[in-house]
C-alpha cells in the first residue's frame, strides 16, 4: 500500500548520508570544421548511437505551419537511398533510426554495431541532403504522424504538458510537436521544403555520440554537415507569458477513466547556477508521495510525479496527479502545500542528503541507454552547459545547498499554471 505524506512530515523527513556522485567517463567537444561533435567515447563498446541535432524544432513552426518539422522529418526518414527507404537500408544494416521534435530542436538518432555507424550515417546524409517531398512520400509521411497523434491523445499526461505548455510559451515551442490533424492536413509540398530550405543548414548540426568513436565516424559526420547549404542560422524569440499570481485553470475533455492534473512551473536554464537545485525539487515532488514501492514505479503507477522540461527556452517544471491512484484535489492541495513549506523553510541536512541522493539516482537512470545520453550531451551541450554536459550537471547537483533548494522554490514554484484532463462524461 503506497503512503500519502503530508506536507509537514514531507518536510521532517530524515535520510542518511549522499553515496559519492558517480561520474561518467568525460566528454570532449571536437570542431569539425562547419560543425561541432560532443562525445563519450568507449572503444570497447558493441553498440554506439549517435544524435544529430538540427535547428529546426517548434521555436521556428508558426500557428499555420505547425507539425511541418515533424513532416519534413518524417520524409527524410522515408527518402530512397540507393533505391531502398532510409529507415529500410538502414535497418538491413542491423541499426535504426528515429527522430523527436522538441523546442529547439529535431534530433535524429542513428543506433548499431560501433563498427557499422559510421557507414549509416553516410546512408542517412544522402536523404538528408537530397529530401523526397513529393506529394506521394508527403501523404505517407502525413498518414504516419497522424496515427501517432492518436495515441498521443489517449495519453492523459501528454495532454495535460501540451496544454501548460501552450498556456506558458509565447512562441512556436509551446505548440504540439506533431501538430494537429487540420494543420497538417493544409501542408503542402512546397511549404514542407520551404521550412526544410530555411533551416536545414550547416550552422544549424550539432552532433553527440555515446559508444566508440571511430574516424569513420568523424567523418560522416563531418561530411553529413559540409553538404548542408551554407549560410546564417536565423535566431528565434525565446519567450514565455509571465505566470500570473491568480493561477489559471485550463480544462479539456478526453477519454480517459479518471481526471489527470498537470501544474506546470517556470524553472531555471541547465546553465543556471539554479539548476542542481531544481533537479532536488523535482525529485522530491516527483518521489515523496510514494514511498512504499519496491521498485520504480511508471508514470500510470505513480500518484504524483514530476518532470523537468528543459528541450525549450525558458525551461519548465510539470508535476501530475493521477487521479486513478489518488483523489486529485487532495493531491492537488497537499503538492502546493509542499511547495509553499519548501519555500518557507530550509530542508534539513537529512532530507537535503536523501533527495539529492534521489535526484542524483533519477539523473543517472534517465540517462543510462545511449539514446537518453546522447541526447542530453547535446541538449545541455546546446544551453552552455559545456562538452561534459551530464557530469557538470552531476557537479552542480552535488554543490546545491538547503538555501539553494529553498531560494529556488522561492522563486520558481509559488505561481503555476494549473491544466485539468477530465473524462468525456464530466
């Protein structure tokens, strides 16, 4: 039976001391002449994957194009090279390849044998810089998207982010990654390579490789980005709505068995001296209300769990009550409650140790696949927060003090934005 804690013993709680900060092996940035590579090499390594970021996520969709990153993604993966489908050749080879739009970016992952990748990437350059947009790969790729949007919509938490997020962001980023049927539905082929034309440049790749990294490798990377077009990287607005003190609510309707809610936070950037301390927030939101659980629970298992959003600028904190698992407003009133004490009062040496140790321990877990490190090598690597991305936010994990826990709650957790997924019949 899963414990429900109340503010006042929350913050009571006593723990042992922090186990050492593990470290992974150091990261080093190389230039590559018209782009950068950030890796974690290993050369005993089986299996490596590698990120390939492009400037070219939400931040620079407006609200008539929306989902077209996704759609000129999703082409590229289905362009013919060599006569055979991108994401077919290279799954022939014995890798594999993805993509995800956020914020700032999209970023395609290229997994396989360490031996292999170098050879994969080539293949992937060739679509990449020779794009099918015809109307005829445009409507598979159409037809593929809106399909994950279904089950983006069944998803009561993903709806519940979109919403915050579309409340906060004044630009592009807080728009739906895969847009929406009607938008999708009005792109043409002609404003798929316009978006593709504008900001699929050299200046705009940052590569990030977890696993052996071989010259070949190096160099597919290198000539992935050399045959890109030239020229600037236009800058976006980064920008969010202030957070009024009022606390607004916003409210949608999905078919789901039980009410969901999302409150949703402004919080500090990765290369803020604010970030260790909010990585101690969100873990204590996200772990404190279940304590009795001999293993990690999912997020449909959790009563109350927590994200730290950091693919935008400004960055955001969500917390969600599963109201399957607890009664939300209950939930809802004891997590304010919880972010107003920690706002009053230090948190105790005992309780600071334990949810460091946490936080360190979600830190590492969320980044132990290659695909979650590479990504965050890049990501943070993106936001200033150097080529050794994940140990120096380890480091600053390990630097953040009581005071630094409660100024930042201080600051970034007394406003919210509150978004209510209830089901159909309510």
């Amino acid at each position: 039976m899963r414990t429900w804690l109340a503010a006042g013993a929350l913050i009571a709680l006593l723990g042992a001391a922090p186990a050492p900060v593990n470290r992974y092996p150091t990261a080093l940035g190389t230039d590559l002449g018209v782009t950068k590579l950030i890796a974690e090499s290993d050369a005993d390594s089986a299996i490596s994957g590698v990120q390939v970021f492009v400037a070219a996520g939400l931040d620079r969709e407006t609200a008539s194009n929306n989902g077209v990153s996704a759609l000129v993604a999703e082409c590229i993966t289905r362009t013919l090279v060599d006569g055979v489908p991108l994401r077919d050749a290279i799954a022939a080879d014995g890798g594999s390849i993805s993509y995800t739009v956020d914020g700032r970016s999209v970023h395609y992952y290229l997994e396989a044998r360490s031996e292999h990748l170098g050879a994969l990437v080539t293949l992937f350059a060739k679509a990449l810089t020779a794009p099918d947009f015809s109307a005829a790969t445009l409507a598979v790729a159409r037809a593929s998207i809106a399909a994950r949007q279904t089950g983006f919509e069944t998803n009561p938490l993903s709806v519940g982010i979109e919403m915050f997020r579309r409340s906060y962001y004044a630009t592009g980023a807080g728009r739906p990654a895969l847009g929406s049927s009607a938008s999708l539905a009005a792109l043409s082929s002609r404003d798929v390579a316009a978006f593709y034309a504008a900001n699929y440049k050299r200046h705009a790749v940052l590569s990030s490789v977890v696993g052996d990294m071989t010259p070949e490798l190096g160099e597919a990377l290198r000539k992935l980005a050399s045959a890109l077009p030239d020229g600037p990287v236009a800058q976006v607005p980064e920008r969010a709505h202030a957070i009024p003190a009022s606390a607004p609510r916003i409210v949608a309707h999905r078919d789901v068995a039980a009410p969901w809610v999302v409150v949703g936070f402004a919080a500090p950037s990765p290369s803020s001296g604010d970030f260790g301390a909010m990585l101690v927030l969100e873990s204590l939101l996200s772990d404190a209300f279940d304590r009795n659980s001999a293993t990690t629970l999912g997020f449909l298992e959790k009563s109350v769990g927590a994200f730290y959003l950091y693919d935008s600028t400004p960055a955001s904190l969500v917390v969600y009550v599963n109201g399957s698992q607890v009664d939300p407003s209950l939930a809802l009133r004891e997590l304010l409650l919880v972010s107003h004490s920690l706002s009053q009062r230090p948190l105790g040496a005992g309780t600071l140790n334990r949810f460091k140790a946490a936080a360190e321990g979600q830190f590492l877990s969320d980044s132990v696949n290659l695909s979650d490190r590479s990504y965050l090598l890049g990501a943070f690597a993106s936001q200033g927060l150097g080529d050794d991305a994940i140990n120096a936010a380890l480091a600053a994990l390990e630097r953040t003090t009581a005071a630094d826990v409660q100024r930042v709650a201080k600051a970034y957790l007394q406003r919210y934005i509150v978004a209510l997924v209830l089901p159909r019949q309510q």
